[in-house]
C-alpha cells in the first residue's frame, strides 16, 4: 500500500516536469518568432509591463495619426477647408428645407382630410346611413367604389349641394399622394445625412470636386420632393372653383317630394 502511493507521487512529479519542459520550449519558439519579427500574439509574455505599455501606446498614437493624417492634410488647404465648410452648411440648409417640407406636407394632409370630412357631411344616404355620390356618368356610387343597384340608388334624395364621387376620389388621392411626398421626405433626410458621412469620411475624405457633387445629390433630393409638394398646393388653391363645379353638376337634379 506503502510503495504504491510513493510511486503514484512519483508519476505526478514527472507529468509536472513534462509539462513545464514543453511550456519552457513553447516560449522558446515564441520568442525566437517574435524576434524574428513573426508575430504570433505572445510578445507580451517576454516584455516588462511598462515596456509592453509603452509599445501599445506608441502603437495606438500611430493608428491614429494616420487615421488623421489624410484629413488634416487636405483641411491644411485654405481653399478645401472652405469647399468643406460651404458642403456642411449646403447640407445642413437641405436639412432644413426637408423640415419645412415635412411642416408644410403635414398641415396639407390636414387640411384635405378636414375638406374630405366637410364633404362627406354633405354626402347624400341610403336608409341605412351610407353614403352615398353620383359620378360624372350619373352612377350612384358608395366612397369605396362600389355602384348602388338602381332600385336602391332611386330612394335617394339629393338636395343639390352633394359632392361628386369624382371630388371625393380627388381628395383620397390627393392624401395619397401627399403621404408619399412625407414618406419621401423622411428618407431624403437619410440620405442627407449618408452624404454628410461621406463628407466627415477620416479614412478616405472627399475631394473638392466630390464636395461639388454632394451638394448636387443634396440640392436634387430636396429640390424634387418640394417641387412635388409645390404642385398639390397649386391643386388644393383650385379647391373653391372645384366645389363650384360640384355644386353647379349637382344643382339641376330633381328632389323628390316627400
């Protein structure tokens, strides 16, 4: 029982000492790469702590004044840091064109709901309270579309001052449209602000001549949707002279007498 724990010790000792010779010709290895000039990750186990310290630091000052050199160099350049000071301020004024875009596309959108809603007040019904709108062919026709048979469209009574399904229709696709000019609106403010990443790009900043062309894409993204939404203004200021010829469709109808 005795010799069998002596060499059981025995056998322990000589798996520490394989172990530690290995380890001793691991770091042999290492060392004779990293002297070398082969960098295998472990150079930090053969350095003094400061030293190691001293090395990442230098390391890091070096990254980084290489990030910056590229643009330090070129903002050196009188005229490019003017070039690079006007494409910030284009960008930011495109910004805020957007803004005001979304400001007035916003007050549009209200503005046709509430005159859809003021129609729809004045929307002839069925005895069962739809509404109900002659198209310009003399159909009678529901909001969504749908024409109403001839024996219920005979019940209706019109009393001159309804709108036409035609003015109601205008009014759905004119929100329509004007929520696709806000949608617009939201995703040109995005890719302004990819242009301005473009602009503030450390590792590879633009040209003056890039510079000329982001101000271009801003100046295009913004200048399209507001022409857009320009033109819905012009249609709502016809609104009047559309709600006369609504009226003047409507007024030679008969109303039934009750």
């Amino acid at each position: 029982m005795y010799n069998f724990h002596v060499n059981f010790e025995d056998e322990q000792r000589l798996e520490r000492l394989s172990e530690t010779f290995a380890k001793h010709a691991q770091d042999f290895d290492d060392l004779q790469n990293e002297m070398a000039g082969r960098d295998v990750g472990q150079i930090e186990r053969f350095l003094p702590g400061t030293a190691m310290g001293s090395r990442a630091s230098e390391r890091k000052r070096a990254e980084r004044a290489e990030a910056l050199t590229r643009l330090q160099l070129l903002m050196a350049d009188k005229f490019y840091a003017q070039q690079h000071a006007l494409t910030v301020q284009h960008l930011n004024d495109a910004q805020d064109r957007l803004d005001t875009v979304l400001e007035r596309v916003q007050r549009e959108i209200e503005l046709t709901e509430l005159t859809l809603d003021e129609k729809r007040d004045r929307a002839a019904r069925l005895e069962d309270g739809t509404r109900v709108y002659r198209d310009q062919h003399g159909n009678v026709r529901t909001e969504a579309g749908d024409k109403i048979s001839d024996d219920l469209a005979d019940g209706v009574v019109w009393n001159g001052s309804e709108p036409t399904y035609e003015s109601i229709q205008a009014d759905h696709d004119r929100i329509e449209r004007l929520r696709a000019i806000e949608s617009d609106a939201h995703a040109g403010q995005g890719r302004i602000g990819g242009l301005r990443n473009d602009l503030d790009n450390e590792d590879d900043p633009p040209s003056t001549e890039d510079m000329d062309s982001i101000r271009k894409d801003a100046d295009g993204i913004v200048e399209g949707i507001e022409a857009r939404l320009d033109a819905e203004t012009t249609t709502r200021d016809m609104g009047p002279e559309t709600l006369e010829r609504d009226v003047a469709t409507t007024a030679d109808i008969k109303v039934p007498q009750l």
